[in-house]
C-alpha cells in the first residue's frame, strides 16, 4: 500500500500526453499486479467478482501537451497544442522533447520587456510568435510531430499535492484506492479499473472500451474547478468528491450515491452539471446499448497548467465512496 500524497507525485512524474499514454502502463501493471493495454493505448485491471454484473470504474490516463509543428531554424520551433493548453502558461517553462533518438530538454523563452515591441506589450502571445528553444541541446534530433511535455517536478504544499497532469492523475490515484478498499469488501460484481485514453483530445477511449467490456455501470472521475461562479455554491478543496447531478448522471446512481456517503460518513459536494459534463462520462453514457453512469469529481485549482493542486484527502474519500457503491450493486442489476 503505497502513501496517496506519494501515489500522486509518482503519477505526476510520468509523461504521457494524449496518445502516449502507453509510458504509464510499466508504472499500472506494477502497483496493481496485472492488466492489458486496449486497442487505443488505454490500460484495464480486473478484479473478479462473483461474476453477476460488470462495473467499470473510469480515469482518463492522458495528460495535455504539444507537439512540435514547425521548424523555425538554429533550434528554434514552432509547437501547436495537444488539449487545452492556453498559451499563457508557456513562456518561461522548461520542456522535454520526446525524440526518437531520445528526450530533448529545451525552454520556451519569452523576449524580454525592453525589447519587446510596443505593440505587444502587455499583451498574451499566441502560438505564432511562442517558439521551443532547443539549441541548448541537441535540436537536431527533433522531427515534426515529437511530442513535447512540461518539465515539471511535483511537490508537497503543506497537505497538498501541485504538480502537472494531476488532471487526470488525481483519477488514477482514485482508482487504485479503490482496489485497496475493495479488499475488505465483497462485492458480486467484477470490476474493471479503466484508466482511458485520448480523453483530453475527445475522448474515443473510454467509449471503445465500455462498449468492448459490455458494462452494466460505469463510475466516472474526473476533476472539478475550484471556484464560485455568480452566486453558485463554491466547490471545496478539501471536502471530498463533487457528485455531479445532469442529464448525463443516471439519477438512481446520484442517490445511490449520497445515500452510500452518508451512511460511511464520507464527505461529498454536488456538482450542478445541466449538460455535457466535459468528461468521459458523456461517451461513457451512450457505448454499448447505455450505460448507467455516475460523475464524482476530485476539487482541483490552477486546472491546465504546470501548478494543479489537489488534496490527497479527496482522492481517498473518492476511492472510498466507489468501493462503497460497488459493494452495493447486485445481480439483479437493481441498484
């Protein structure tokens, strides 16, 4: 059993952008034992029940990330984004450049204030004028479409975990858990741990596998903002999973749900989600002839950037609420 605060920062560490999600398997069959890869690159570990119903519990394995587009020349390139990367965050940043000769280290620089025209002062650049310096290294490696990643270490803040690709790491760390937790409860149903593919990108993964495993339910993490929006009720950092509510939540689950946390005290927050949840659940949700679905999301900040931060207390009280509904699903398929 490995500590949630370290299960995340060693999560972080791996680089495993959208479509190289494969660099995370070695790490997955390692702490859970075993597990295949599917046809899209994502990674399933089993855990047999009495073999009455088929649960997937689901995290989507990428990270964002960019890909190297253009050369401009003397090591210098031009990238393009691979996810919501917002152009901000990237002047200043170390990179790594994964090449088939090896990785690549360089920065993406930014013109200095008393050089910068006057035009563009105080203004955001775009993806026209962000160049990845890499003549610090040997550039020449570099091939139009190698992938390129923050260089970002993960640490500790007090009882917090940031670091980068925590979105969706902070759902992996959620899915061993719950096979830890799983251990000491009987459940009838066998359960597959999902750690998807692509979803940063749209999303194919996690509808390919529900339809290849042919699921009865599927539970879903993600990350949620943390933050108020007019008047809305504030997500929490630190008070447990945000169970979303919305036309793509089967709504038994989301009572289910609350009724499960109450009885084992587990904290939990509501997400008002009154239409595409902008995670895999919306694929999830229409695979195979449907699947009954529920969304509880881990409260992030800084979401998309090289400093999202979690706390590892949600993470647990996620896993914990998920093994706690597994163990309720019978036979019968009434939940």
């Amino acid at each position: 059993m490995i500590e949630t605060k370290e299960l995340l920062k060693k999560l972080s560490e791996i680089d495993a952008p959208s479509g190289m999600e494969h660099n995370a398997h070695g790490f997955l069959k390692e702490i859970l034992g075993s597990g295949f890869e599917t046809n899209l690159r994502g990674f399933v570990h089993e855990i047999k029940g009495e073999g009455k119903l088929k649960v997937g519990v689901f995290c989507h394995l990428d990270e964002i990330g960019l890909l190297v587009a253009k050369e401009k020349g003397d090591g210098f390139f031009y990238l393009e984004t691979v996810g919501g990367v917002d152009p901000k965050i990237l002047p200043s940043t170390r990179v790594k450049v994964y090449t088939k000769g090896g990785i690549v280290r360089g920065v993406i620089g930014i013109i200095a204030p008393h050089l910068t025209p006057s035009e563009k002062k105080g203004k955001v650049q775009g993806y026209d004028d962000i160049l990845l310096d890499a003549s610090i290294d040997d550039w020449k490696k570099i091939s139009i479409g190698d992938r390129v990643v923050l260089d970002v270490k993960p640490s500790e803040l007090a009882d917090l975990i940031t670091g980068k690709a925590l979105d969706n790491r902070a759902g992996c760390a959620v899915l061993i858990k719950t096979k830890e937790f799983l251990e000491s409860l009987k459940h009838e149903a066998d359960v597959y741990l999902i750690f998807s593919s692509m979803e940063e990108i749209g999303g194919p993964g996690a509808r390919s596998v529900a339809h290849q495993l042919e699921l009865d339910y599927a539970l879903v993490t993600d990350v949620t903002f943390v933050e108020k929006v007019d008047g809305h009720k504030k997500i929490n950092i630190g008070d447990g999973p945000a169970i979303g509510i919305g036309p793509f939540i089967d709504k038994k689950l989301f009572e289910l749900a609350k009724k499960v946390a109450e009885k084992h005290g587990i904290k939990y927050q509501i997400e008002a989600l009154p239409t595409r949840t902008g995670t895999d659940t919306d694929s999830i949700k229409t695979a195979w002839i449907g699947i009954k679905t529920l969304l509880a999301s881990v409260p992030i900040k800084y979401m998309h950037t090289p400093v999202e931060v979690v706390n590892p207390k949600d993470v647990e009280e996620t896993a914990r609420l998920f093994a706690h509904i597994i163990a309720q699903f019978r036979g019968d398929k009434n939940e």
